[in-house]
C-alpha cells in the first residue's frame, strides 16, 4: 500500500511539473542586432518541401516588427507582441485567438531572412526585409 501511495505522488509531482514546464516561455537575448529586425518584411517566396520547389511570391504580405515588441501583418487578422525563444527565434503572440507563430531569423552578414516553417517535410515562407522603421 505505502509503493503504491509513493507511485501516486511521483506521478502526481512529475505532471505537475510538466504542465508547468511546457506553459512557460523562457524569453532568450537575440542573439543579432536588433536594428536588422526592425522594418517591413515581404513574404517573396515558399518552399514546398515535397516536391522540392519554390513557388516566387509577387505582391506578398507583408509583416513589420517594431521597437516596442510589437508586430503587425496584413496576412493575418491582427498583429501582436513578439519575444525570442532562442538567440535566432522569434514568438509571435497573435492578439487575436490566442494564435502562436514561430519565424527564423537569418543572417550571414550579406543578407537577412525571416522563415516561417510550417506543418510538413519542411515546408517554410521565406521573408525578405523591404523597408526599415521610419
């Protein structure tokens, strides 16, 4: 009776910490300089993964990161707040619908990039910066 009472509180105290684990979001340093972050970023292509293919994006949507931690988009109903996960990670936190986004960010010091993989084999959005904060 005791190892099943001490099976029960292990078990209890392992879930416990997991929920508490998985629901909070440890903020990171970027580890870039933030000014190549900040401006306007153009959707200009997609890879499919399978097959391997990228599609060009004429005319695509646009995100914009600000100083303040904030972001908006015209690709999605609403924009919201932005931490980093990891040195290159960037959490968007959509205000609307409780909605979160991962985007990638890259740079090899002769050009930056925001990906935004999603759902299968790969796949991702690739945005180039257009524009910096006015």
């Amino acid at each position: 009776m005791k190892r099943i009472i001490l099976l029960l509180g292990v078990f209890t105290f392992t879930l416990i910490s997991c929920s508490k684990e998985q629901s909070t979001i440890k903020e990171e340093e970027p580890g870039f300089d933030l000014n190549n972050l900040y401006g306007v970023w153009k959707k200009t292509e997609v890879y499919n993964g399978v097959p391997s293919t990228f599609t060009v994006i004429e005319n695509g949507p646009t995100l914009t990161f600000l100083e303040d931690a904030t972001f908006s988009t015209n690709e999605f109903p609403c924009g919201g707040k932005y931490t980093f996960t990891t040195d290159s990670i960037i959490k968007a936190d959509f205000d609307c619908a409780g909605a979160m986004m991962d985007f990638h960010y890259n740079d090899d010091g002769n050009s930056a990039e925001i990906l935004r993989y999603f759902g299968f084999e790969g796949a991702f959005d690739r945005y180039k910066k257009i524009s910096d904060p006015e």
